[in-house]
C-alpha cells in the first residue's frame, strides 16, 4: 500500500532522504507488531534483502522482561476496517 496510487504514494521527484522517510512513515501507519497480544511500539528501519535485493523493514525489540517459555509474535498490516494481513511467529524465549 505504500507505493500504490493513494495519498501514501512515494514521490520519486523527492530527495532519495525524504523518499526514505515518507516510506518509513507510511509502514508506521498500517503496521504494528504485538508480542503475545501486547502492541510494541517499534521503529522500521528500511533495508533491502541481501539476496534477491527486494525493499523491506526491520525493527528490532527488548524482549528481556518477556517470560521464559511459548511466546508469540504478531505482525498486522491495517489497510481498512475489514482489509488487512496479519503473520504469526510462535517461538520460545529461553532466559
């Protein structure tokens, strides 16, 4: 969604900066990343796959304070009411 045609669209006419941080903008609003259940605020970092060279983002979260055990990440991608994708990581965080 975020270099479709809508209002988000990445203005290639833009410093390659600020083309960056439009991008980083829009993945902010219609992303979010729970950890069993819990939003955690997080920042993208734009990066591009070391093989394929595809566009993407990472973020990185504390999971220190998290229990020892199953825990589970959620990624939800929020286009709309009814219009959206969400991934689920299941992994066990060993202290």
């Amino acid at each position: 969604i975020c270099n479709s045609s809508d209002s988000n669209k990445i203005s290639k006419s833009k410093p390659k900066k600020q083309q960056r941080k439009q991008l980083l903008d829009c993945y902010h609003k219609y992303n979010f990343v729970f950890i069993n259940e819990e939003e955690k605020k997080v920042e993208f970092l734009r990066i591009n796959h070391p093989i394929t060279n595809q566009l993407g983002v990472i973020c990185y979260i504390d999971i220190s304070t998290l229990e020892a055990g199953l825990n589970k990440l959620t990624v939800k991608k929020i286009y709309g009411n009814d219009n959206f994708k969400e991934w689920s990581i299941p992994f066990y965080y060993l202290q």
